[in-house]
C-alpha cells in the first residue's frame, strides 16, 4: 500500500519508519509512506502557507493554492482514498481502518493545521476523519495513528492472523481475557477452562467473556451489538468447494489425517493442502460474507507455507464467534477416486468436530468418486464441496 501524507511537519512521521512491527512493515516493502509538504509548492519567497479569514476571527487559515499543489503533485494509483484529518469529521472505527486496509492500495491523508483550512480544501477529500470529540493543534498526530492502524491489518505486517481475527472492536465487542505462563502468579490463577485442552468450551468462554467485558465496560458498544444481532436473519448458509492437485512426494491430508494412496501421490498447495478443512473453512467464511481462506491465509505468505489447516479452522470459527455467531452444522462431500476413504470419515469427523468446539454429529462427511470423469475421475487431484449453516450466538446448538 503507498500512503502519501500531506503536512506541514513531514518530520513527525520519520519515526513510524523505524519502529515495532510497523517500521518492519515499511522496510519489508508491505507499504510505503511518502510526505509533501505544501511550503514546497508556495508561490512566494516567503513560503507562505497561511493567511487571515475573511470575516475576521482569531487564528490563521490554511491556504488552498499551496495545499492543491501538494496534492495535484501526487501520483494517482487506480484505488485511491482521501482521507481528511479534521475534529468535524467522523469518529475513527476498526471497520474503516480494514476497509481501507482491503479496498484501497493508496492512501493520501491532508492534515490541517493552525486555526482551520480554507473550506475549498474539503472538496479534494472523499471522506473526513476525526479521532474524537477534541482538538489537536494539527493532524499529523491523527494521521499516525490512522497509518499505524492501516498498515497492522495488511498482509505479512502481524505474525499472527489470529491476532486480527479475534481482536477488540473488530465486531463491536471487546476482546477476551488473555493469560501466559506461570499458571498462578500471586495468587491470581489462569482459569482452569484455558488449561483443560477442550476447545469447545474455550471458545463459548471467550465469547462469554467478550459480551460479559463489553457489556460492562462498553455499554454503548454492546447496545449497538445487541441490536446488530436482533437484526439479523437467524440463520447463514454458506458454501465453500475446493481442489488440490496430486502430486507425488506430498503427504496426503484429509480431515486432519495423514493418509497413504496406493500412487503415492500427496496433495500439492500452500499449506497442508487438506481440501477438506479448506473447503469446510470457506463455507465459514461465506457464511458471513468474509471472503474466502485466501484472503485470510494469502498463498504467498510464508508464514502459512506447510501450515496445519486444523488450526487454520480453528482460527476461522474463532472469527465466526467474535461476530457473534455460533456453527449449527456443517456438511462435506469429498470426491476421489482413491484411496477409499469410507474406513476413516469417523476419524476425520472427531478430528473436525473437536478443533470446531461441536459434536461429531454436528460434523457430516461424504465420499464418493467421479466414475473417471473430470480431473477427480482421472486422478489429476481430489475435490470437496462444503455447506455451513450459521445461527447468532446463544440461539441453540454449538
């Protein structure tokens, strides 16, 4: 992403280059920060920006001619936002900083400063943003804490994906206590439910935890929940099919198992490449409108090279509970020819159901062949066809 800043103190931003994850961010090439200052494009000798308001009143007023210049001297990429940083414009939201995480690959901020800008500068700005109900003496601040916002969400800046899909405000409620080791420090112990190995019940614990957290400390967040989930239809389906290529000197994955085919031919992707969770996984995703796995666990990241997809699952319900919904049932058809894979779908649906937090019989699994049609029938790889279906959190099963 290129985020271009426009400011009259381009050297308050020097040190987001340099420091934490961010900075990495910059170095690695993830994003890349640029600064114009409109004093460079002022007409007169004196490098004047500012001047007196017409009508009178104390302070000074931004210039447009100089700020214009700055901005036309810009490139233009194709997905383009401007940003406006100004305590009139509307209150900074997680939801903003990911949608202009995913929809945009550019981002100019126009920070003002002194006693106002010229109303015309509103005209270059698609939207206005505003940290909160005060004032600062310009918006170089505002606009930090927008880029470092942004630029966490975009792809290879955070080691871990989990971190973004679970984290506060993502979905309006607060984020779940964490704990790390010793399990008692004194006197305070981590909660035994952390520690028992069930992931069922972590996860209605940390969704339990989310609404009992925000509920208290933010009433008016869980307000806004309460009616997000009264609105909503009671149940989502989603649909989710995937095909992995077979291979030779790849371990075959199916279900979170590792199986032998009688070629000794493996499944070839990214990952683990299990067809099976990936497909299950995006009929998730679906399921809310959330994309698909690719777009959370992108192929050319190192960090999911060889990744067990079990506990990219995991990960992918942990999201579907933070938004407030809880899985009813899901439902598989995975097509192959060999190797017969009858012998192993009750293993496959404990495996499944325990890193989903269900029963088994919540889990369904079907095999079945392509009688040598297509690539499935030919052997060139094994497919799966999934459907999830979603319910808001609380409402019955899960």
């Amino acid at each position: 992403m290129r985020l271009d800043v426009v400011s009259l103190a381009p050297e308050s931003f020097a040190p987001l280059t340099s420091l934490g994850v961010i900075g990495r961010a910059f170095n690695a090439g993830i994003a890349e920060l640029h600064t114009h200052n409109p004093r460079d494009h002022a007409s007169d000798r004196y490098r004047k920006v500012d001047d007196q308001p017409y009508g009178g009143g104390a302070g000074m007023v931004l210039k447009p001619e100089p700020l214009f210049a700055a901005f036309e001297s810009i490139p233009v990429l194709e997905r383009r936002r401007v940003l406006l940083l100004s305590p009139q414009g509307q209150p900074l939201r997680q939801a903003d900083l990911q949608r202009w995480a995913t929809d945009h690959d550019q981002l100019v901020l126009l920070c003002g400063h002194y006693e106002g800008f010229d109303e015309r500068i509103r005209t270059l700005a698609d939207e206005e943003v505003s940290l909160g109900d005060f004032v600062l003496t310009g918006g170089e601040l505002a606009a930090m804490v927008l880029i470092n916002g942004v630029v966490r969400l975009l792809p290879g800046t955070v080691g871990s994906a989990e971190s973004l899909l679970e984290e506060s405000h993502s979905a309006l409620l607060l984020e779940h206590p964490h704990y790390t080791r010793p399990a008692e420090f004194r006197g305070l112990a981590v909660p035994q439910v952390l520690r028992s190995g069930d992931h069922g019940a972590i996860a209605r614990w940390r969704a339990e935890q989310q609404q009992e957290r925000t509920k208290r400390r933010r009433p008016d967040l869980y307000r806004r929940w309460q009616e997000q989930q009264q609105g909503r239809s009671q149940m989502r389906i989603g649909n989710g099919y995937d095909i992995h290529r077979l291979v030779p000197g790849r371990p075959l994955i199916l279900g979170g198992l590792t199986l032998e085919h009688p070629a000794g031919l493996g499944l070839d992707g990214h990952s683990d490449a299990d067809v099976l969770v990936h497909a299950l996984m995006d009929a998730l995703l679906g399921a809310l409108s959330l994309g698909d796995i690719g777009q959370h666990f992108p192929p050319d990241d190192e960090r999911w090279r060889g990744a067990d997809s079990l506990v990219l699952l995991e990960q992918v319900v942990a999201l579907v509970r933070e938004r407030g919904w809880q899985v009813v049932n899901v439902d598989t058809v995975v097509i192959a020819e060999r190797p017969k894979l009858r012998p192993h779908i009750a293993a496959m649906r404990v495996a499944i159901a325990q890193r989903m937090g269900l029963d088994p019989d919540q889990v369904g699994i079907k095999a079945t062949t392509n009688e040598t049609l297509g690539p499935t029938g030919r052997e060139e790889g094994i497919a799966c066809h999934a459907v999830a279906l979603l319910e808001p959190w609380g409402g019955g099963n899960g």
